[in-house]
C-alpha cells in the first residue's frame, strides 16, 4: 500500500464534515416535507400532500439520500477493519429509536404505525451492509443494482404475510406513515457503500476528508447532521405541537375540511353519468347549503340521521340542477 492509499484510509476513518453537511441537508428536506405533511394531515391548507406525485418523490429521495449516506459511512468507518465496538453503539442507538419510533406511532396511529420505517431500515440495512464491506465496488454495486430492481421481478402474494412485510416483495401494500422495505431500499445503501469504498481509490479524498466547515449556514447542516437522531425523533413532536396550536386558532381549511364529503359525492354524482364540472360543482353548491344549516356541524360530528341524509340528498339534487348546463 503507498504512501497516499494510507493517507486516505486514514482520513476516511475520520469523521467528515462534507458527509455531516449532506446529512444536514437531508434533515433540512425532512423537516420541510413533514412540516407540510402535517399542515396537510391537520387540514390547515388545502392540498393533500399524500396524493400528489412531487411529494411522493421527493420523500423518496430524502429517504433514499440518508440511506445511501449510511452506506456511505459504513464504507469509511470500516476502511481499516470492522470496528465492533463502534459499530454495536451506533446500531443499538439507531434500533433503540426504531423501537421508540414503532411504539410511540403504535399508541397514536394504532392503525397505520411504522413498523419498518426509515430507522428501522438503516438498522437491519447496516448489519445485512457488512459482507459488501470486503467486496469492490463494482461487485457491491451488482448487488445494489438487484436489490433495486427486485420488487419488479419477485414479488408475490405469499410474501404479503405481516412478518414478511419488512422484505417489500408482498404484492399489497402495507398500511403504515412510513414504510421503508429492505427491497428496494437496501440498494442505496448498497450504493452508498460502494460509492464510499471507490472514493478511498482517488486522490481527491484526502483534501475532502479535511474540508471544514467555514460559514455559519454550512455549520448549522454540519451541526444537523451530528444531530441528526435526536432531531428525528424530537421534530414531529415539536411540529404537530406547534401547528396544533395554530389549528385552534385559525381552524382547519375549509376546502379541507370538506376534502371527505366532496370527494364522495363527486363519486356518487359520476355514477349517475354527470359531467366532472358539473359534479364539482354541485358538490360545492351542496357543501355550501350545508354550512348554512346545522346539517354541516352533524356531518363533522358524524351525527347524521335518516331525516338528515333526506334533506342533504335534497339539498344536492337542487344543486345538481342548478348546475346542469
């Protein structure tokens, strides 16, 4: 091994601030995802982030950026043998919080808690990462490449058990606010891993592994990234505290707040072979009759009874031929 190999192996064992920096932007991307996830959750604006395509990606990505960074610092952790003690406090830090994470969303989400969600899989993804460590890269990034592509070519109803959920091979979905199955997602960390173990090879790592921090905005993600555990599980709960707070205050949207109704009685006016603008509209001529009455407040306390749900169907086909062209 030559002079500069050592060097490199040397500092990549170090402690990056280049790789702590991009773990803050991840945050930074967390917090601003999930910030608008709740104001959407608790009807404070009116769009619904969970059924728009931008949204859904981009928490992909944030979700595959953290996992390809702890593949990445696998890679470097390790670069000069596998460091057991290190290694067992980190893992028992991040199990411990999916632990927390899965018993705390279990008691306030009973129906949709995280199971295997993003903590969970950089756990299991860090143990099952091991082996790859003594592979190159280009062998490491095969793997990688199948890890991705397998949900496409194996899945199968006899994988959907709950307790094979956690492989993401099941042909159905699970019912979860965060699910992050080793198949296709241990693929990044994979990536990530070989991408660290490629990086040892140049001569730029050296002058990288030193790069400091300078300015205060590169600090702070570099800050956020050492902290990036304990700012996981403490940011939902200061959000939806907040927020909260604000929704007493200002209420929910109105658009929002009739998302449910609306969203059934266009599907009801489309069966009768309606045009979609004249089923929006008839639906909001309806929503806005109700809120006139005290037909509105039974339907938010789902205390609707037969004589109500006769003047709500009333009220709806006075709309409907209002809006009939």
């Amino acid at each position: 091994m030559n002079v500069e190999s050592s060097q490199a192996r040397a500092a990549a064992s170090q402690r990056w601030d280049a790789v702590d920096a991009a773990r803050g932007a991840a945050i930074a991307a967390m917090i601003v995802y999930h910030f608008s996830w709740d104001l959407s959750f608790l009807k404070l604006i009116e769009a619904n982030i969970l059924v728009l395509p931008a949204w859904r990606w981009f928490a992909r990505c944030i979700a595959g950026s953290f996992l390809f960074l702890a593949g990445f610092g696998l890679a470097l952790a390790h670069v000069q043998g596998f460091r057991r003690i290190p290694f067992l406090r980190r893992l028992m830090k991040v199990g411990g919080a999916a632990l927390a994470v899965a018993l705390v969303t279990f008691f306030a989400f009973p129906q949709s808690y995280i199971f295997f969600g993003i903590l969970h899989a950089i756990a299991v993804s860090s143990i099952l990462a091991l082996p790859f460590l003594r592979l190159r890269p280009a062998l490491v990034l095969v793997a990688a490449a199948f890890c991705i592509a397998a949900p496409h070519l194996f899945t199968s109803p006899a994988l959907d058990a709950p307790w094979l959920d956690w492989l993401g091979l099941g042909i159905l979905t699970p019912m979860t606010n965060d699910y992050v199955p080793i198949f296709p997602w241990f693929g990044l960390v994979l990536t990530g891993a070989a991408a660290g173990k490629a990086l040892l090879s140049r001569r730029k790592t050296v002058s990288l592994a030193r790069w400091r921090a300078g300015d205060p905005f590169s600090r702070a993600l570099v800050w956020a990234g050492r902290k990036s555990l304990p700012i996981y599980l403490v940011h939902q709960l200061v959000l939806l505290a907040v927020l909260y707070g604000v929704l007493q205050v200002v209420g929910p949207n109105p658009a929002a707040e009739a998302r449910p109704f609306t969203d059934q009685c266009e599907a009801t006016c489309l069966q009768q072979n309606a045009r979609p603008q004249t089923c929006r509209a008839a639906c909001s001529c309806t929503v806005a009759s109700m809120r006139e009455s005290d037909l509105w407040r039974k339907f938010l306390d789902n205390s609707i009874n037969a004589e109500d749900q006769v003047r709500i169907s009333r009220a709806a086909q006075q709309c409907l031929r209002g809006a009939a062209p």
